[in-house]
C-alpha cells in the first residue's frame, strides 16, 4: 500500500528499505492472489529479476466455523437490539473509516434512521473514537473488535448490509 498511497504512512522510507531488502534476499515470494503477485512485479519489478512469484489463494475458512454460535447468542452477548450495518477492517486509514462515519452519520441525524454502526477487526483508535464522538454517534456506533470467525460470519449474515468504503486493499 506505501507504494500506491504513501499519504496514509509515516514511515515511507523504511517500508521501502525493508521490502527492497526483503525482495532482494528472497528466492521465492509467496502473496495471497495474482493481483498482489501483479502489483510485485509492477512496482519491485528489477529487485525480483529471476525470482519466481507463486499466488496461493486464501480459503473460504468455512471449515473453521464448527463451534455454534446463534444471532441470539450475539445479539444478547453484544446488546445489539436493532437493525444494523457492520464494517469489518482494521483501523489503517486506508479503511476510510471517517467517510463511512460521516456517511452513517447523515443516515442517523439527517434521515432520523434508529440503526447501529458494527465496527469489528480492531481494538480501539483514537481517531475513530475521535470522529465517533465529533458526529455525536456515541448511541449508534458499536466497537466490537476482534470478533471470532463464528461471530462474524453470524453478524455479517444479519446485517443490513456491509458497505465496501476501503481505498485500497492489498490483495484484490
């Protein structure tokens, strides 16, 4: 990501130092899709002359999802007791967390919509928390975390909908 929106890093020079030292060393790289593979070879391209880049696709993780987890358990276990959209990212700021909190705010305070904001994958972020309270959204804003595959396989399933408001995402 530094080498396509550097803006959203503080440490630019040493993220390209230690890919550069990393790519150079290597006599296989791994990524996760061609379209990661694609983007190596675009932007390392003479650090990985003669090294060969294999894709290996991530699973499904269906078969990880054995423990039962119910909508009852979650709704309860989190107190969430209404319609809600849920934002599964970490907190980089390519996630693009503050349109999406700006967005939802203008469903909330400007269309009176009674709903809730799920936000898994992080533990806490002073920004996000920042623009939570600045939008007055501390009622409708719900930071779970880090979430079991089993939970969030359940909370995206009853969601309302996951919007999709990324930059960028490494992998494609």
């Amino acid at each position: 990501q530094h080498e396509y929106f550097p803006e959203f890093f503080e440490n630019v020079k040493e993220r390209k130092e230690l890919y550069k030292k990393m790519l150079t060393g290597a006599r296989l790289i791994v990524t996760n899709s061609n379209y990661t593979a694609k983007s190596a070879m675009e932007r390392f391209g003479t650090n990985l002359n003669n090294k060969h880049i294999f894709p290996i696709h991530l699973g499904g993780g269906e078969e990880k999802l054995n423990r039962v987890v119910t909508w009852d358990n979650i709704r309860n276990k989190y107190s969430i007791n209404k319609p809600f959209i849920v934002y599964p990212a970490s907190n980089m700021i390519s996630k693009n967390h503050q349109r999406l909190l700006e967005a939802f705010s203008k469903i909330v305070h400007d269309d009176r919509k009674d709903i809730f904001l799920i936000l898994t994958g992080f533990e806490t972020y002073p920004k996000i928390k920042w623009d939570i309270e600045r939008l007055n959204l501390n009622n409708n804003v719900i930071i779970l975390g880090k979430v079991s595959d089993d939970e969030l396989n359940v909370i995206v399933k009853n969601a309302l909908c996951m919007p999709f408001v990324s930059l960028f995402e490494g992998f494609g």
